[in-house]
C-alpha cells in the first residue's frame, strides 16, 4: 500500500519526512475514557453479585437448582464476550514506514477506485496513516487508527469495534440481553411470592436489581436489535448511518443467513499489528580471507595448477607454498631499450620508429655472397704499405 503524509491541500502525499512508525504512537493518557467502561464494569458485576447473594438461594430451594446455575452460565458468558470485545485488537492497520511514501507523488489523487462484483467502491487517501483505505476501513477518531470493516467506537467497552472483535461484540449484546431479562424474570417472581414482607432486606436488594435491569433493559435491547438487522443485511453501522448503500446496492452482502454465519462461524482474521519481521542474515566474507578447502577441492586445485608431485600432498604444505607465493613481490616490468642514446621517448610513434630497425633494400637482399681471393688479400697490403 501506498505510503505518505498529505499535503495542506488534501491531496494526497507529499514528501516531508516523517519518523518510522510500525505500531501506532502512544497517546496520552485520558481518564474520562475509562468512565463509560468502569461504570459498565460495575453495574455488570456488582448487581449480579447482589443477585446471586440475595435471591439465587430462595429461588433454588423453592423451584430449582437449575435456576442459579442457568444465570451463572449467562454471567460468564457475558463477562467473557465483554472481555473479547474490550482487550482484543479490532483489526488495526499498521501505518505506513517511512521509506513507502517516497514511491508516492504530492499529485496523487484524493481517492481510487476499485471493483467489487461489479460495482465501484471508493479507497480514500488517508493523511494520517498514509495510506490508501481499503474498502470498509475507516480511521477512528478516538483511537487515531484505521480500522479493518470499521463499525464504531463503543466507549462502553473503551475500544472500537472492527473486524476482529465483531463476533464477540455482538454475542456479548446478545448475551447481556438475556441476562438482563432472566435477572428481571426471576427478581419479579420473587417478589410477587414475597408481598407481604417486601420491607426486608432480600425484598429490597432484589427491587434495586430490578431498577437497574429495567434501567439498561430498553437500550440494551434496542441495540440488539439494530445489529441483529445489521448482521442480516451484511453491513456495518457506519455503512448504515453514513448511508452509504442508500440505493441498495451492497457488494458486500452474502444473503441473510450467509451473513450471519460469516459473523458467528468464520475464522479469526489476522493481526496485523506485532507481527515479526523475516531478517535475513547474510555471512559476507572479505576478499582476504580464504575458505577452507575440501580434500575433493584440494586435489582438483593441485591438478589444476599444474603441479607436479603426490596428490597426497598436505593441506598444510599447499597453503604455505600459496602464502609464499602472494608474500613474494612480483618482477618489475621491463624497461624499454633506446636504440639512440640521448634522445628522449615523448611521442609513442617517435619512440616505435625509433626502435625499429631500417629496413634492408630490396636489391641488396638477393645480392650473391662475395667471398675475397688471394688477389684481393695482396691488393689490401698493398694500399696499407702505401
């Protein structure tokens, strides 16, 4: 993916460097985020704990013991997928390296385009992960990261809701809304058989469970429900509430029950946050050192360089004749003759055709050999007496 910060303009990368960045920047620390998440965690807990020690026992001995046990199975059930859905990774995409943006010019458009089934589905330009978003994906404003299939942010549970943490948001919805009914159920049956001393502790205590359920019971519910048809129709909430399938046209969609079995049964996607890098280390060896010889290289070397003797040879003698040999100085080169002494060698065409021999005429070159006579010996002492 294409990698790069934005320009004032908003118009996609431009070239000003930025430091390397694998995992998201840390952010500051921001307590009134973690209000929404406590208060939940609390009223969670803390009145099912009140149920569980003031109505649960009247309830098993009167009717069942099936009774406590079904809503400690819901409980755990609950705080399980609540726990999934608020530690678990949404599926948050790295932000592209340094190194990625410099292939990108500053005129590169806003958005791109892709297919999907026939229809074109926008990438638009993200300025702060530098990087175009794949479809689906959207950056959280609170989070300060791009989301794969961005649904929200809940601050219910103090973490967005994507693709990887989906399933359990929704099981936890659908989870705490029937433990939110079986703890008004039962708490409504033990006060009807408790009427008459409804001024006890135990009546009490249970009255105040109910408030708190009826309380959280209607946008519990309706939450539910609004993501139940999400899940039928195979989009998301920001889809839905940025209308962007208004017409009707979703090439995401599977049909109803497709849909939801990709919800509940689908495989876990990967996380692309943490994942180790492959280094590969590469031994380099300097041109100075030598490596260390087979036998089978040894003998093929002494073959090779033409020397003479047993193939049994040491490695130990091969190796100090071979350090001998690059210890010894090579010969100097050869200086050239000057065939005429007092003249200099400036030009090299002067100094070819100074070294070259005059070539011999060609009637002199098969001229008979004239071997001298007793008349030509006299006649030398002759003129030397002169």
């Amino acid at each position: 993916m294409p990698g790069g910060s934005s320009k004032s303009g908003g118009r996609g990368p431009s070239s000003s460097p930025l430091p390397h960045a694998v995992v998201p920047p840390s952010r500051p620390l921001r307590p009134s985020r973690y209000v929404p998440v406590s208060a939940a965690t609390f009223f969670l807990v803390g009145s099912t704990t009140l149920f569980f020690c003031f109505t649960c026992p009247w309830l098993s001995e009167r009717f069942s013991v099936a009774v406590p046990i079904y809503n400690g199975v819901i409980f755990l059930f609950v705080l399980a997928n609540f726990c999934m859905a608020t530690f678990m990774d949404p599926g948050i995409f790295p932000r592209a390296e340094e190194d990625e943006d410099k292939e990108d010019d500053f005129r590169a458009p806003l958005y791109k385009t892709v297919e999907i089934r026939g229809i074109q589905v926008r990438m638009k330009w993200c300025s702060t992960c530098r990087f175009y978003r794949p479809p689906r994906c959207s950056h959280c404003s609170v989070c300060d990261n791009c989301v794969e299939d961005f649904d929200h942010h809940c601050p219910w549970v103090n973490n967005c809701i994507g693709r990887r943490n989906y399933r359990y948001f929704f099981l936890f919805l659908l989870s705490l809304t029937a433990h939110i009914m079986a703890v008004f159920g039962f708490g409504l049956l033990f006060i009807l058989y408790h009427r008459q001393n409804i001024d006890r502790l135990h009546a009490i205590v249970t009255l105040a469970v109910m408030c708190v359920a009826g309380l959280f019971f209607i946008p519990v519910a309706g939450l539910t429900g609004f993501h139940i048809v999400l899940v039928a129709r195979g989009r998301t909430t920001n889809e839905q509430v940025t209308g962007k399938f208004r017409g009707g046209v979703n090439p995401f969609t599977n049909g109803c029950w497709k849909n939801v079995s990709h919800v509940l049964c689908s495989s876990q996607a990967p996380r692309y946050l943490g994942r180790k890098k492959c280094v590969q280390s590469v031994c380099v060896q300097p041109p100075f050192l030598r490596p260390q010889l087979t036998e089978a290289q040894l003998a093929a070397k002494i073959l090779d360089n033409g020397i003479q003797g047993d193939l049994h040879r040491s490695r130990s003698s091969l190796e100090m004749m071979e350090s001998q040999s690059c210890d010894a100085e090579p010969p100097p080169p050869p200086k050239p003759e000057l065939r005429y002494p007092g003249i200099t060698r400036g030009n090299t065409e002067e100094c070819s055709l100074l070294n070259k021999a005059p070539p011999t005429p060609t009637m002199y070159k098969y001229r008979p050999t004239y071997s001298p006579g007793k008349n030509h010996t006299a006649l030398t002492h002759a003129y030397a007496n002169q």
